[in-house]
C-alpha cells in the first residue's frame, strides 16, 4: 500500500470544524509516517473529480474530515474499489462515524486511529445503499423529515441545527401524512399513508436519531422503517423517543428487512446522508462489501424485527 494519504476536506463542515479539523488529523498521518495530500475543490463536483483522480491514482486512503456529506461525496469515488475509506468526523451529524464507532469530536484522535488502521489492525467491509447511480452510507429519508430538511435548506436564517429546528415546527403545523406505493425486494406494490419512510444501511441520521435502530450495516440488509398516519399530536409523542430507538415499539410503526425497495410519493424529495437524492420515485438497493472503511469490527448480534406492512 502506497505511504501517500488523501486528506479530502470540507472547510465548511460543522460551522468552521472542518478547516480546523485537517491539520491535528494531518499531523497525525504523518508523525505515524505517512505522506499528507490535501484536496479540497472549488466546489462539490471539482472535489468529487480530484478524490477521483487520487482514487485512480492509487492513493493509500481517502480519508474525510467533514461531516456526513463529505463522506457522501467521498463514497462516489471510494464505493466499489479497494481504496480504504477514513472518517474524521468534523461535521453537524456526523451519523456515519458514530455507527462505526469512530472518535468524534477529536481530529488528532481520529486520524492516530487512521495511521493505526492503515497498518492493518482495523480495515473492514461495509454495506451501502445505491440510488441509481447515487452511493450513500447512512439513511434515505422520505416524508415529514425530508420535507423538514426541504423547508430547511430554503432558510437562510438562523444558522446551524437550530435551523432546522425552526423548520420541523413549521412543518408540524402544516402536517398531514403521505400516500406512498411501497415494493419490497421487488414484490406486489402495496399503497399506504404514512408519516415517513426511512431506509437506513445504518441506524440513525440527524445526529443520533436512531430512526433505524436495529440497523447493520455488514448484514446485507437495509432496516426500513415506516411510521404509519397518525395526529400531530401523536408525531409530537413518539418523536423524543427516536433518539433511544425506543419508537419502534410504538403501534405505528413497522420495520422491515430487505434488500431492496422503491418508495413513490407525490412531492416528496428523498434524502440520503442528509443530500437530496432527487424526487420520488427512487429504487434503491443495498450492496453488501460495497466499501473498505478504517473503522472497528464490532461485537455481533441483533434483534429480530416485525415483518410485513401493516
């Protein structure tokens, strides 16, 4: 494996983190002897062409600092090669690094842990989903929670997650749930109302909702979760319970385990990583060993979940 490392790099990640992030992650890679190139990019699609390029090139790893988006961008050049992919976690959500047991919120700490992967203690096969030809790693959400982050992305103010707080209370107050045609692994399409549908190779997305909590993203598998109609008030009841996983006892909610799933709904953009993918319909697939990561190999074990549409 080439000693020269990719250091791929979003300045604006987590209000600023992520420009502060590179050089501790930096200084890391090489006092453990590594080569540092650094890519940035005049914009997401100059970025995504030069991590290409180093990809091609026979980089030793693609390592991200930034947040959940940047590993997004990153996936569209790393997913189906060998290339290692690292994460220093630099972001708002940073959902991605906290499913793989990642150091978060210390870029020296990541990338020591980097260095140590790279010299072949922590390297391992990771699933992803694909959306057409869209790689994502986390969660594709579909309903109230895209259309939150629908209504957020149009604010300019105020900034950062609180943003999107205002967003969701905006959307609370013009709720109503959404008639979705759902096909499971290809089977009979069946129509339903819903709040949300959300796909997820991982459990979580928005910085720790755990919307998809029983989710493994090394089983070949999505876990798909569907809150069901229900009031407004209902909505405001379970939602704190997303954070602990807890809301998939409630009785609106099913989960499903398949390889994979088309969601079609009017108006209705789909999220994934927290990126807009694109209006429904979309058909997405999980790709088991889709993606090398620098990242632990966790502790087994799972437990089984509801089958079926309801």
């Amino acid at each position: 494996m080439t000693s020269e490392i990719t250091l791929f790099v979003n300045p604006t990640a987590g209000r600023g983190r992520g420009a502060h992030a590179a050089q501790p992650a930096a200084s890391a890679l090489r006092a453990a002897g590594y080569s540092v190139r650094t890519v940035l990019g005049e914009n997401a699609d100059d970025a995504l062409r030069r991590a290409r390029e180093a990809v091609e090139g026979g980089t030793g790893a693609l390592v991200t600092v930034g947040g959940d988006g940047m590993v997004n961008l990153a996936l569209q050049a790393v997913a189906g090669t060998r290339t290692p992919l690292g994460v220093v976690a630099a972001g708002t959500g940073n959902d991605f690094a906290r499913a793989l047991g990642l150091p978060m919120g210390d870029p020296a700490r990541a990338g020591q842990f980097a260095a140590h992967a790279l010299k072949g203690a922590h390297v391992r096969d990771v699933d992803l989903g694909r959306a057409g030809d869209r790689w994502f790693a986390t969660v594709l959400a579909s309903g109230f929670d895209s259309k939150v982050n629908d209504r957020g992305n149009r604010m300019r103010w105020p900034g950062g997650r609180f943003k999107y707080d205002l967003a969701m209370l905006a959307e609370l107050a013009a709720f109503t749930p959404t008639p979705y045609k759902i096909t499971l692994d290809g089977g009979e399409t069946r129509e339903i109302e819903a709040t949300l549908v959300a796909v997820g190779n991982t459990s979580s997305y928005g910085g720790g909702m755990r919307i998809c909590a029983r989710a493994d993203p090394a089983d070949g598998l999505f876990d798909v979760t569907v809150v069901g109609a229900c009031s407004r008030a209902t909505l405001v009841k379970v939602f704190p319970k997303v954070y602990r996983g807890t809301h998939l006892d409630h009785p609106r909610v099913t989960t499903h385990r398949v390889a994979s799933i088309t969601l079609a709904a009017d108006g209705i953009t789909g999220y994934a990583d927290g990126e807009p993918l694109g209006p429904l319909p979309l058909t997405a697939e999980c790709v088991p060993a889709a993606v090398r990561v620098l990242a632990p190999v966790p502790a087994s074990g799972r437990k089984a979940v509801s089958p079926g549409l309801q």
